[in-house]
C-alpha cells in the first residue's frame, strides 16, 4: 500500500494500492477489451453517464473538498473552488460528446463523395499531479471519454485518495470498469508500461517538462498521439498605466494559489519603474493579510507545501537570491509554524543572471524586477525556454494587442490573474509542451481524422 500523510501535520490521511507490474498490465487489458464497444455507444448515451457523474459528485462536493484538504494541504475554499473548475469539465464535456463534427468536402470526381469523420484515438493512458488532484484527473477524463476513448490514470502518490473517490462516484454513474480505469504505484515502471504497451494510443500528461522529455521519447517507438502540459516560468508584467490596486490583488491571487505550486503561478514579475514601489508595498500589505495555516477552515490561507523536497528547494532559491544581492521585503525563510510551511515571500533588487529567474518556484514567492520599456519587457519574457502563460497589465490597447502577438506564451492573460476554465483551451508552447485541454479543441486531441472516399455513385 502506498501511505498518505497531510503535509500540514505529518498524520496519516489514508493508503492507496501499490500495483504490481501484472495489476497495471491488466488494467490496459481492461481499457482495451471495453475499447471497440465503448467507442461505438452513441454519443447521446456517453454524455448521459458523464451528466449522471457530474450530478453525483457536484452533490458530495464538501466531501470532496475536504479529503483533498487533508492530502494536499490547500484550504476548503480554495478545494471547492478546483472542485468547481473540475465539475465544469464533466459538464462541457458531457455536452461537447454530441458534437465532435465532421465534414464533406467538394469532390474531385464526378462519381464520388469525399467525407471527413472523426473517430476515437484508442485506450488513453494519463498521468496527473499532486497540486490539482480533482480538477486534472475530470479534464482528462471527461474528455477522454466523450471522445468514445477509454483510459487509465495514474494520479500523484502524494494525492490518490481524492483520484479514488473520482472512480467511485463514475462506477455509481455507471461508467464501467475497462472503460475509466485507475493504477496507483512506482511512477517509473508505470510509466514505461503505458509508453510501450502498442494498445495505448495516446498519452496525457501534467507534470515537470524532463519527465514530459522522458515520456515523449519513450513513445516515439509505438508513435503515441500525445498532450503535454509541462513546466512554465510565468512573466506577470505591470506598466505604469496599469489600475495598480486591481493588479495587486490578481497577482496574489494568482501567486498564492495553492501556495505557489502551480503551473500557471507568475513566477517573474516584472514592474515598470515609475510604479514599482508603489506595488511591492500594497502586495505586502495584502499578503501580511493572509494567515499561514493548516487547510481545514472556511477562508482562503497559505498552507503548506508538498514535501520536504518542495521546501528544500523553495528556500534554496530564496537563500541564492539573497546572497547574490535580493532585498528580501517580506519572508525569506522557513515559516515558524515549522514544518512544511514557507513564509509567504517578497523579493525585489534582482537580476536575471540568478538562479531564480529561470527555475520554477513553486512556492509562496514574489520575484520582483524592474522595467522601462515595452520592448525591453517583451524579451526578457521570452528569454526562458518556457511558453505556459503570461499576464500583463495594462490599459493601452494598441500596447495589449502587440503583446498578445509577441510574448511566446500559449496562453496571454490581461488584466486578470485568473487563467482557466473549461471553455478555454490550455496549453503552451516551446519546452512548456503541446496540446491542449479544454474547450471544442480539447476533445480533438482524443479523435483521429479520417477521410472516406465513396466512388462509384454515378
């Protein structure tokens, strides 16, 4: 069995299977037995199952939020909001079944019809983080299986029980076994199953860009059809004419979004001169509002991070900056609750020659760099050799548009710190990945394209 501690407290919260190679080789024996028949059910009858698995769940919901509390760490009001976010994608997604469209295309021959139809990749294999437990496991899901594909997770060791509790409520739903299965186990030798295993069509995963590398070429041999939502170094950009109390509020909002340890986090913030103090001050006073607490209670705190891991490398990053020059605002160290709380951090007088300019934080804290000019901004946020997302904030909209076109960044966020929903499509670009998820373009990564030629009708 695998052990679930919450990472507030250190006390165990439950345990997982720990599968053999044999249970994980049985479970792609299951997803590709059910594969022919769950592809053919009508798309009507799939968007039923997911209708009655969002009903179900959307009624436990406070259940829900309250088991990923305790493994994960993050508060209830923050859990239901993921909960809300990964509800959305079962609900889309039970809609967008009835609507994977094809085409007729002008034939080239006067006896003939040209038609395009979109058929389901095969059995799915997807692989999901700690950090969204809920929320990552419904969008791969939900859209696998609007597609008439079958799948197997494989969700993060540290957060299983929530994953489980998902499964649960789809058997009550009646999604069957083969059709949404679940292994829990060694990362690695799962991993090399789902890659080389012919039957496993496609690959989704969420997590770090070496271990997308890795996965990647680990396919290359069976030629998967692959999603990666990998790594991301986030620029949250503020010009002088931005509404600056408004852009406070949204990049401590967005930074301190699962403490930090998240994907989308802005992780370089860059301030135009002329308002630079003016910012570092209000969001000091906004995060000194904000309690570091445990994760069971009412209002939005800081928890605690991941594992001592997280933590190890969080403060090495904070204690590089500081002995290259960093003023460090607010923070700078561990937090005296111990454990594996980080105080909530604010660090300006910074360089891009250190260290944590280009790594990915994930943790509590606010880098802040200075800026004059528009286009020295622009490159300095395409000088990483990641393209998630990026923010900015501004009020000019000629300034907004030329952003849009020239930060490398799959997704461009202005003037708001909040970036996802199920109607959007997610995903980035350069060693950030590929793919996308969300929206009607999610649910064309889990279909092929096939063109039929109907001669001799004359």
């Amino acid at each position: 069995m695998i052990d679930v501690f919450n990472p507030a407290n250190g006390t165990l919260v439950g345990r997982a299977p720990l599968h053999s190679a044999a249970q994980v080789s049985a479970a792609v024996d299951r997803a590709s037995a059910a594969f022919p028949a769950w592809s053919r059910t009508l798309a009507k009858q799939r968007s039923e199952l997911l209708r009655k698995w969002f009903e179900l769940v959307s009624a436990d919901r406070r259940a829900f939020a309250e088991l990923m509390c305790l493994e994960n760490g993050k508060c209830v009001a923050e859990a239901l909001g993921e909960i809300d976010y990964g509800l959305g994608f079962i609900e889309w997604y039970a809609e967008e079944a009835k609507r994977v469209y094809g085409d007729t295309i002008p034939t080239h021959a006067s006896d003939a019809a040209v038609l395009v139809t979109k058929e389901p990749v095969g059995p799915v294999a997807a692989i999901t983080p700690w950090n969204f437990p809920f929320m990552m496991i419904t969008r791969k899901v939900a859209t696998a299986l609007a597609a008439g594909c079958t799948i197997i997770i494989k969700p993060a060791e540290e957060t299983p029980l929530t994953a489980y509790k998902l499964l649960e409520y789809a058997r009550k739903a009646g999604i069957p076994e083969g059709v949404f299965e679940m292994v829990t186990g060694d990362p690695v030798g799962i991993g090399e199953r789902f890659t080389n295993d012919a039957r496993i069509r496609k690959i989704s995963f969420t997590g770090s860009t070496a271990v997308g590398k890795l996965l990647a070429r680990q396919s290359a041999g069976t030629l998967k059809k692959m999603t990666m939502e990998l790594g991301g170094n986030a620029p949250f950009i503020v010009f002088d004419d931005a509404d600056i109390e408004q852009a406070a509020r949204g990049l401590v909002a967005a930074k301190l979004r699962n403490s930090g340890q998240v994907c989308i986090s802005p992780n370089r913030i860059y301030v135009q001169s002329s308002v630079h103090d003016r910012l570092v001050a209000r969001i000091k006073e906004l995060v000194e509002e904000i309690p570091v607490e445990q994760g069971l209670q009412e209002r939005f705190v800081v928890g605690p991070l991941i594992n001592r891991r997280a933590l190890d490398k969080v403060a090495e990053l904070v204690d590089d900056a500081k002995a290259h020059g960093a003023k460090v605002v607010l923070g700078g160290s561990a937090h005296a609750r111990g454990g594996l709380f980080y105080a909530p951090t604010i660090l300006t007088e910074l360089n891009d020659d250190m260290q944590i300019r280009s790594t990915e934080i994930f943790g509590p804290v606010f880098p802040v760099y200075r800026f004059d000019t528009e286009d020295e901004v622009i490159a300095r946020s395409n000088d990483t050799e990641y393209g998630l997302v990026a923010y900015a904030w501004t009020r000019e909209l000629g300034r907004s548009f030329r952003l849009s076109r020239n930060i490398e960044s799959g997704m461009v966020i202005l003037n708001s710190g909040s970036v996802g929903t199920a109607s959007v499509p997610f995903g980035g670009v350069k060693q950030s990945g590929y793919g996308r998820e969300g929206s009607h373009y999610g649910i064309e990564e889990y279909v092929h394209v096939k063109y039929t030629l109907m001669a001799g009708l004359a």
